[in-house]
C-alpha cells in the first residue's frame, strides 16, 4: 500500500545539506522519545506489545518507501532496530540530506501511528460510557449488594474520562517536545496531524499557525486542515497555486459556520454569497465582510478558474506565504467567535 511520507514528499526540495551535531543530537533525542515515552505506559494489558506492533508497522511502511528489505529483528524486536535505524550515521558516500530526511520519515509514521491510536481511545469512548451505565443500572436494579459494591470498586464514568483525557494531554505533550527538539536542531520543521511540515517566522508559528492547528482539531473542520495541509505541502515543494487550497481551506470555514448556524439557504452560488450570510446575522462586521469578499475575488477566483486566453495567475513565494497565513488566521477569528 502507497502511503505519504516525508522523504518522498520532499524528495526534490533540499532542506539542510550536511548533518552536524545539532541535528545528530536530535536523532538520538527521538529515538529515546519514540522507545522510552511515546506510548504511555497503561495502553492496554500488554503496553510493550501495543507499542512493538505500532514500531513493526511504521518500519515495515517506511523500509518499503524506501525500496529496501525489512532488517532482520523488525517484527521480533522492532525497538532495537528502529534504536539503530534512528542513531545510525551515513557512511562517506551517502547524501546527508536524503540519510535525514529517511529518518524523519520513521519518526513522522511513528508519530501519525500513534495519533491514530489515540483517535482510536477517543472513538470508543462514548461506548465505554455507555457500558458503565448499563452495569450501574444493573446493579441498583438487581439489589444485590455485592454486585453494587463490585461495581462501585470497578471503573466508574469519571475515571474512564479522566484516563481518556490523560492519554489525549500525554500525546499532545510529547508532540510538543518533538516540535521544540526539532527547533533546537534547526530543522525548520513542526509536526501536526500525522505530517512534519516545513516552518517559517516564529513569531507567525507562535501566533497564527499553532492556535489554527488546535483550533481545527475538531471533525467538524475536516476539510479545513485537509486543504491547508495542501497548501503547506505545495507551497514547500515550489508547486503550483498553494495560495487556491489555502482559499478553499478558508471558504470551507466559511460554509461550515453558515451551515452550523442554519444560515444557509440553497441558493447560495459562491463563497461571497456564504459571507453575506455571517454579514447579515452579526457575524461579521462590514468590514470584515468587504475583506473577505475581496480576498476571495482578488486571490481564490483567479486561481480557481480557467484563465481562457489570459496568462495563467501566478504568485510568487512571499505571495503564497502571504495568502496562507491570511487564510489562517482568518479561519482562526472565525472558529475563535463560533458557537454551535
């Protein structure tokens, strides 16, 4: 099965040319990351196992982009070769920059592995409440002391969100560290939803671009992220109209709050008639209607039609970089003021 990772996805970019200390440190730092915190420690009965499955997996993946055989040890001890694989050093001949970025792959599909997981703890866990209930209906129904007492002792609805909300803040805290490690190393990289992407200003990172990924974080903005993470990936590549996925990212929030809200009519026929929906119900000062609709015209439309016999629009890098901080942080005001 085909799958994207980060050698592949910048194959064709070069990002840092030789590997120096900073960034053999980080290698290090990873793989203790990966082997020693990652998963937490009460994943299921057999915590060791769960974590050796999702290592054989993401070594099994990346080895296979690679055009390489499985070494020997990675499904009967996956730790110990990706502890090798992560801490190896390119021998002479080798192009520094292709050695890292195949070990950033491993790290990037260990990580993706792991948020799946964690997705997957979120999913069940309305069915797990849904469990406790029934057993504690069961037990004031039936009388029996001793099966009210068993269930009392027993997990009740309060633990199972306190170790679900736990295992979501482990995660997100250990994303948090790989982040400021791959900072540290000057890797110009950020980590979020299952990708390591290229970064920029700091400042922007800190103000703009971290709040948007938090903020998109709900199902809800599926769309959102899936046309932003385009823009970012085209735009580091040097692709064409990043800009356009971006504006699509941004009409999508667009319509979503339009749709949530029951603004939405049918008769809708672009994004300026979506905005013209907040406009009216206060969602939206004038001006930020004017802003919108402008940026829409000015940027999105030219990018999203055909240029017929006219020169194909272009932008330019800052341009790009301009049109996808724009688009988020206006897709951040407008979740930051959303209320279902």
């Amino acid at each position: 099965m085909l799958i994207d990772v980060f050698c592949t996805r910048y194959e064709d970019v070069p990002l840092w040319g030789d590997l120096d200390e900073a960034k053999k440190r980080f290698l290090v730092q990873a793989s203790r990351m990966i082997l020693e915190q990652l998963i937490p420690t009460d994943y299921g009965a057999a915590p060791h196992k769960s974590r050796d499955l999702l290592l054989t997996a993401a070594l099994k993946q990346v080895f296979m982009e690679l055009g390489q055989n499985d070494p020997e040890g990675t499904v009967t001890n996956p730790g110990h070769v990706t502890k090798n694989f992560l801490q190896a050093r390119p021998h002479e001949l080798q192009d520094e920059d292709v050695f890292l970025k195949e070990r950033l792959s491993l790290v990037e599909l260990v990580f993706r592995y792991g948020e799946r997981q964690v997705e997957a703890e979120n999913g069940q866990l309305p069915e797990k409440l849904k469990q406790v209930r029934i057993q504690e209906k069961k037990a004031r129904a039936s009388g029996d002391l001793v099966q009210r007492l068993a269930v009392k002792a027993g997990i009740d609805e309060a633990a199972i969100v306190a170790r679900n909300k736990n295992v979501n803040e482990f995660f997100s805290s250990n994303v948090t560290e790989l982040n400021v490690r791959m900072n540290r190393a000057g890797l110009r990289l950020t980590y979020h939803g299952g990708y390591l992407q290229l970064t920029g200003d700091e400042l922007i990172e800190e103000r703009i671009k971290q709040p948007f990924w938090s903020l998109i974080e709900d199902p809800l903005w599926a769309n959102v992220e899936m046309d932003m993470l385009e823009a970012l990936d085209t735009n580091d590549k040097g692709g064409r109209d990043p800009s356009l996925y971006a504006s699509k990212a941004l009409e999508s929030a667009v319509k979503i709050v339009s749709n949530e809200k029951g603004w939405t009519t049918g008769k809708e026929k672009g994004a300026a008639n979506f905005v013209e929906n907040l406009k009216k119900n206060g969602y939206l000062a004038q001006w930020e209607e004017d802003d919108l609709k402008e940026f829409f015209r000015k940027v999105r439309n030219p990018h999203g039609h055909g240029p017929g016999g006219e020169p194909m629009p272009q932008f330019n890098q800052h341009q790009n970089e301009w049109a996808i901080e724009t688009c988020m942080s206006w897709v951040k005001s407008l979740i930051t003021r959303f209320e279902p």
